[in-house]
C-alpha cells in the first residue's frame, strides 16, 4: 500500500504533470508531425529546428501515460465502486474516440487505433477481475492478465498490450518500488523486442539502439516515487474531459497552420 507522507505529490499533482506532459507529446504528433510530413513529400529542406523540436516533445511525452497507468491503480485501491469507475473510463473512450480519429488520423472514424481510455479501461477491469480471484483461482486470474493484454493487442490501443502489463506492474509492486522500477524497465526491453519481431525485423543490431530510448518512461517514476497518498484537489470530470477537448483544439489548430 502506497503511504501518506507530508508533502511530496498528491494524485492531483501527479495528473497535472501528467495532462501537460501529454499536451506537450501531442503537440508534436497532432501539429508539428504534419508539417514534417508536408515539408518532405513537396520535396523541400525539413528545418532541422523543427525535427528538433517536435524530438523535445515526444520525449517529454514519454512519462505521461506511466503515470496515468500509476493513478489508475490508486484509483483503483481508493474509489468506492471500481465498477462505476470503470464504466466511467469506458464511456470516455467512446467519447473520445472521434477527436482521436481526428487529430491523429484527419478522419472522423478510424479502426485501426484506438484512443488511450480503451487501453486505461481494459487495464482497470482485468485489475478488478484478478483482484476477485487472486487467492481462489490464481491460474485464472492471472489468464485474465494475459487475455487482456492480447484484447488491446487485437484492438490495436493506444500502448496495446504494454500499456495494460503495465498497468499490472503498477498493481503488483504498489509498495515495493525497487521491484517496480526493475519490472518497468523489463517490460520495456520486451516490449521493444516485440515491436522489432512484429516488425518483421527480428533480432535486429538497430534494436539495442531503439532500447535507451524506449525507457525514457522510466523517468515517470520520479513524480511516482514521490507520491504522497493523498487525492489533492480535483476538479470532477476535468481531467477526464482534457483528453477529448484538447485533441480537437490541437486538430483545428493544425487544420489552421497546415
């Protein structure tokens, strides 16, 4: 269990650092990106500045949905009723899921990729379901843990199946941070491992290349680590709100520049 501790970050600290760290990711994906891309099929000079820049904020990015990964499971340990909760994120993921479309994809309706609350709901409802058989049936339990991860495979979700296992590091190692930042870290070798193979690639020279990198999410458990137990001031439904409002502002704005 997660202690209370004077000062530190609250939940609400920690979900601030994580929407801005969030805004700042999608500004370069949602505008910066399609400026890239023009810049090269007309066959002109890309400004290096501008690589550079959208490189700062996809890397400032990365610590973002670790921490939403986090504070699900506080969420989890600390509402009242996880099945409202859960039905709240899965509303959302529907709600969400045409500004996804469209800042991402320029399409009101897009298969295939879904927006990050498929893979936060699908993480909180294999918690719930594994909470209820951990000590009764382990086996089950843990194929629960599995077939969610390959649910948000299939479905292709924001961070597919490394989203939802890391949604159970943050569950099983909730007061052994040692255990926590080793179990991250695995899973984002194994995780780049699994991309290169899917890829087509195997066991390419270019992935140990591609592995500092891909733990740069690592670095989120620095706000993590200083988490003080408590809720903080949240204002209901804001942050939930954020997601899809913020996704529809960045994509007029890139309707504007572009």
């Amino acid at each position: 269990m997660e202690s209370t501790r004077k000062g530190g970050l609250s939940g609400a600290g920690l979900k601030w650092i994580a929407i801005i760290t969030m805004l700042i990711d999608h500004i370069g994906a949602v505008v910066l990106m399609p400026l890239i891309s023009i810049s090269n099929m007309q066959g002109g000079q890309m400004p290096m500045e501008l690589m550079t820049i959208y490189t700062i904020l996809r890397t400032i990015g990365r610590i973002s949905f670790p921490i939403f990964c986090f504070l699900i499971v506080e969420g989890f340990f600390h509402t009242k009723d996880a099945v409202k909760y859960n039905i709240r994120l899965a509303i959302f993921a529907l709600l969400s899921e045409v500004p996804f479309d469209l800042s991402l994809f320029g399409k009101v309706f897009e298969t295939s990729h879904q927006n990050i609350f498929f893979t936060l709901a699908i993480g909180l409802f294999a918690i719930i379901v594994f909470h209820k058989l951990r000590f009764n049936m382990t086996l089950a339990a843990f194929m629960i843990v599995l077939l969610a991860a390959i649910a948000a495979e299939m479905i292709n979700t924001d961070y597919g199946a490394f989203g939802v296992l890391l949604i159970f590091v943050f569950y099983f190692f909730r007061d052994k941070p040692l255990q926590r930042f080793l179990a991250f870290v695995v899973l984002c070798i194994v995780n780049v491992v699994y991309t290169y193979i899917q890829m087509g690639y195997g066991f390419h020279p270019m992935m140990i290349a591609a592995i500092i990198p891909a733990l740069l999410p690592v670095l989120s458990l620095i706000p993590i680590h200083i988490y003080n137990g408590e809720r903080g001031n949240q204002p209901k439904y804001f942050f939930y709100l954020f997601y899809p409002l913020h996704l529809l502002i960045l994509y007029f704005i890139c309707i504007a520049v572009v």
